[in-house]
C-alpha cells in the first residue's frame, strides 16, 4: 500500500535535501511568529520564564533502577519528562520571542538530554538482547517510543533554532546533531526493531509512534540524501505491517485512548512524507487511511468521554488539531468539524510531557483559526467496526441528549487486552450511567504474566457475568460468537453468544447476549438468553459511576435521571469499589459502584434489563 516501486522512485524524484525541507517557520523568521495571538505569546513566554527559574531534574541511577526492583516506573519517568518539558517549553518562548534570552537555558537542556546514558524508559529497556537489565548500556543504543521522542525535540531544537545557539557557541549543535544520528537515525537505518514487526499480539501504537519522531530526526538533521531516501523508504516499509493489522472499517483494538498514537501518529508519518516531497508522496486519498482517521470520530460519546474499551480512560483529551488536519487531509468535512469543535477545550501546550513538536508547531500556526472555534460536535448516530466487532450507536445525529450505547465483541488477546468480550457502556444525555473502569497507571505487572491479576483487567469488573465465580480468560481462543449488528431508524443492536469467552470448565453452552438501543428514547434493553449444561451459580455484575439506590425489589436506580428494571428472581446487592489510583480518580473519582444480581441454579434463563428514564 505504501511502500511500492513507484513511490521508490517518487522518493528519488522529489524527496527534499535538508536545506530545503522548510515545513514550519524557524525561530528567525519572526513575521509567522509575532502574528500569533498576543494572549497565547505572552502565556508561553511566561512559562518559559517559569522554567529559567527552575532547577533542572537530576536524573539518578537509582531512580532508573526502581522499575525492575519494585515496578514502579513513575518516578523515573516524572524526572525524565520534565526536563523534556522544560527544554521545549524553553524552545517555544525563544522562538516566540526572538530576543535571545532563553538561549543559555535552552543549552543547558540540550547538553543535560545529551549527557543522558541513554533516552529509554527503564520499562522499555533491552541489553545484549533482553528486557530486565538494572541499567542500560550506552553502547547499545534502542529505540523505544521516547527514546524517538527525544531524538525528534533535540531535532526541532535544531531546526528552529541552530543559528542561534551557533551564536552563542558552536560546539552545541554538532553534540546535539551527533547524538541524535548515534542513537536514532542510525540504529534506524541499519536495525531492526521489535516494534517494526509483527510479533504475536500483532503491530501496536509503536509502530507509527516511534517511526513519526525517527522520520522526523532524519529529516531534520540527515544530509546525506541516500540515507534520506532509505530512512523514509525504511518507515513506510515498517508502515505496512501496522496497517495491515486493520480491518477495512479503520477500527483499533487498542481502543481510542491509544488513537492519538495509533492512527494519529500514522497521520503525522504520511503528513511528514507529503511535506517532505512538496505533495508528491501523498497516501490520504487511500481508503483504509481514511476509515482510521474517522475511528476516533465514530468513538465519541460526549464532550470529553470517548468509549473506553480496552487500555482506555473514558475522559480523554484527544489531539484536537490533528484530528482537524486530518480530516482536511482525506477531505472529511466531519472528522474536520470535529476537530475544530474539541480545539477550544482540547488544545493544551504542552499537548504531552515529551514535548512533540511535530505536532506542537502546526497546532500553535492553526491557533488563531480555531481557538475561538463554535462549530457543534457532528455526533454520528450509528457505528458499527466489524473488525474489531464494536457498535456505537445514540438516539440521534448531531446531539449527545438522550441514549449512547457501545458494546463489543472480539477476543481476550486484543492489543492493551482486558478480559471483556460483550462488554457494553450506556450514558444518558451525555452522562455516564453503565460504564467500563478503565486502565490504572502503568507498572510492571501491567505488562507482565500477572496482568490479569489487575482488577480493572478482570472481565468481573466489567458489564460482564460470571459462573460458579469464574470469570472470562485470555487468549485469542476466548472470544465471541455469531456476531450480529443491525440499525435502522427505529433501533441499533449487537447480538453476540459470550460463552467462548469463558473456560470449558463452567460448561456453559450458550450465553446470547443482545444489547439494543431503542430511538424513541424509551431506552437500552439488554436480554441474556442462556444455556448452561449444568445448574450453576451465575452472577451479574453492572459497573456504575453514581451510588446506585435499591428502590425495591426489579429497581435499581442508577442516577436521578435513569432507572434500571431487571428481573426480580435476581438477587441484588451493592459494592463500592474504592479507587486509589490517581489515573482512576482523574476520571471518576474517589469510587465506583458494582451492582451484582445473582441467582442460584441456572441452567436455563432468559432476562431482560431496562434502563430508561425515570
């Protein structure tokens, strides 16, 4: 798809030498950058003032060995991205600016990232070929997402400021330029990395993460035009085992928090390529490129809540302007409003902790066009990713008021697995009533053979029952069946049988599972249908973000303004799952809420929920 003999010789024909690749202003032409909003200049040249009064983080060798002596990986990574912060904050006020002030500051950053033994997250780092080394070896250098990340900021540094700091010595940019080619563009171009193939959970975000900010260090700072035309060559190269991880519908299994680095940055690899061969190389015309840039669009509940299926917050801050870009790059009139409509609320400086400007740079020259922007969220009525077997679907177009409902099949060997096949979230006028937990911060065990011991991974914490106590497995093996979605104007819904899902042992022959959201705004209507081969114990278990009340026996009430009905012979009771992550209590708080229904000796059943206004 990408990588062709004619786009190979399209690279020959058009690929941009460095001197003339020029894809925003440098700090020395002042013009684009005085024409920036005087609100939104004088707030970054403050915070770069904030930094030259800071200290600089000391970045201990302890601290990198905490993540493979106790799991934590946090306290490194807090020390290691605010000095990334801090030198691209430092970045932006100069060039803001222009007056010079912040050159000696901006030095200092750029001498501590390059003394650095290594830019690899401890989580993340690989000796002599294996993960589990105290401390990594210089000699070695590997890619990983923020090692590129690094590699891409001390790049932008030099672009936008190289005669500047050339001013002031001339012995910081060959440092900077030499230590970017030793430990990105090189490996880049003579290994191979574990991210740029497919492995057994298939291509993740990696793929087009690491390769947008190694496309970007090469194309900054490579001036040999060989290297140029294999580095980019390299990349789309690497591409096509990430897209060809994709159904035709564009859906990502790791779910919409990763959008931003999944798609989004395969946005920021071919926006890069066509920048760099002035239009010539251009894939945005490509149908399955189209479909992943419209996922995140189609996986909107409500103004910041997104379905959260899989490693995901349900609240998310999605890159508003490369979510507009995008859709001007594919002609999406949709996904466009859509981006324009999150900016005012979504653009945020820094958008991350690691400083991309790659994405900071067209998002500050696109500021003055939609900062004030008032275009409605488009809120697409119906979605339906076969692929990833996922089903969005609200009451009406264009408006969050009334019912959403998602619900997903799939396997439990998804990227950023939780043991969730059937799994579904309601809200209400824009307001969460059913939901999914999401993911905690990120430690060890998240990314080990005890994932699954993490609660929020555990398909009982979900929407989702259990069976004599026992709970869905992972495994690609564990997955749904006979999978069937309509919509139409009246009604959207999702059958699937979840019994796959669950060990041989429970012995359960079929759990059909429908849920089914009805457009006269009588509500969601959820029927389990089952069949097991013996009487067991079943429990239902129903994840709430508000204290659910027990009115009386078939009534739960969810929120003041929802109800849930649900069969009687079921036995109710409630849990408060009291919730001590930061990342957790960002998104719902100090708790949730588990309604468990159970009811002993089933073989057979068939039940039918309600939720509805009341």
């Amino acid at each position: 798809m990408l990588y062709t003999d004619s786009t190979l010789d399209l690279l020959a024909a058009h690929l941009q030498g460095r001197a003339a690749f020029h894809p925003y202003p440098t700090a020395a032409e002042r013009a684009p950058w005085e024409a920036l909003p005087d609100g939104l200049r004088a707030r970054l040249i403050a915070d770069g003032e904030a930094v030259q009064r800071a200290d600089w983080p000391f970045l201990p060798a302890v601290r990198f060995m905490d993540y493979w002596r106790d799991g934590n990986r946090s306290r490194y990574e807090a020390l290691y991205f605010r000095r990334r912060t801090m030198l691209g904050t430092l970045v932006q006020a100069e060039c803001l600016e222009g007056h010079g002030r912040f050159l000696d500051d901006i030095i200092t950053g750029v001498w501590a990232l390059c003394e650095e033994t290594s830019w690899v997250l401890p989580a993340h780092n690989v000796v002599d070929g294996t993960f589990g080394a105290l401390l990594p070896d210089k000699t070695q250098p590997c890619i990983d997402l923020f090692a590129a990340e690094t590699g891409a900021l001390l790049a932008w540094t030099h672009y936008l400021l190289a005669p500047a700091l050339d001013a002031v010595t001339p012995l910081v940019t060959p440092y900077l330029r030499r230590e970017v080619q030793e430990r990105i563009v090189t490996p880049f171009l003579t290994r191979t990395f574990g991210w740029q193939e497919p492995n057994e959970w298939g291509v993740n975000n990696w793929n087009p993460w690491c390769n947008a900010n190694c496309l970007a260090a090469l194309l900054l700072l490579e001036d040999d035009g060989a290297r140029r035309r294999a580095g980019v060559a390299r990349a789309l190269q690497t591409l096509e085992h990430f897209l060809a991880g994709y159904h035709p519908d564009g859906g990502c299994d790791e779910g919409p928090s990763y959008w931003a680095h999944a798609g989004g940055s395969l946005f920021d690899c071919l926006a890069l390529v066509r920048q760099a061969t002035g239009g010539a190389v251009n894939y945005f015309d490509v149908p399955l490129i189209g479909e992943i840039g419209r996922y995140i669009l189609r996986m909107h509940v409500s103004g910041d809540f997104f379905i959260n299926f899989a490693d995901g917050a349900a609240r998310l801050t999605p890159p508003a302007d490369v979510i507009y870009r995008y859709g001007r790059a594919i002609g999406d009139d949709a996904l466009a409003a859509f981006g324009a409509a999150l900016f005012p609320t979504h653009a945020r400086y820094p958008l991350q902790p690691w400083y991309s400007f790659t994405r900071q740079l067209p998002q500050l020259f696109d500021e003055a066009a939609l900062a004030d922007n008032t275009t409605p969220l488009p809120c697409p009525r119906d979605a339906w990713l076969p692929g990833v077997e996922v089903m969005a679907t609200r009451e009406a177009a264009g408006s969050d008021a009334g019912f959403f409902l998602a619900a997903k099949g799939g396997h439990n060997q998804e990227s950023h697995n939780h043991n969730d096949v059937g799994q579904y979230v309601v809200f209400l006028d824009g307001q969460p009533l059913l939901v999914d937990p999401g993911v905690e911060t990120y430690t060890q065990k998240t990314f080990s053979d005890r994932r699954y011991e993490i609660w929020t991974m555990q398909s009982g914490f979900h929407n989702l029952p259990s069976i004599n106590g026992v709970v869905q497995q992972a495994g690609r093996a564990f997955r749904a069946r006979d999978v069937a979605y309509s919509a139409d104007d009246a009604e959207a819904a999702l059958t699937l049988d979840i019994a796959g899902a669950y060990p041989p042992a429970v012995n359960v022959t079929r759990w059909l599972r429908t849920t089914r959201l009805h457009r006269d705004g009588t509500g969601v209507e959820i029927t389990e249908d089952v069949t097991l081969a013996a009487p067991a114990a079943v429990a239902l278990h129903l994840i709430t973000a508000a204290p659910p009340q027990l009115d009386a026996p078939g009534t739960a009430r969810l929120t003041p303004a929802a109800v849930l009905r649900y069969p009687e012979e079921l036995h109710a009771t409630v849990e408060e799952l009291l919730l001590t992550d930061p990342q957790l209590q960002g998104v719902w708080g100090e708790k949730l809420y588990r309604i468990v229904l159970t009811a002993d000796g089933v073989q057979n059943a068939l039940w039918k929920f309600h939720i509805e206004r009341g």
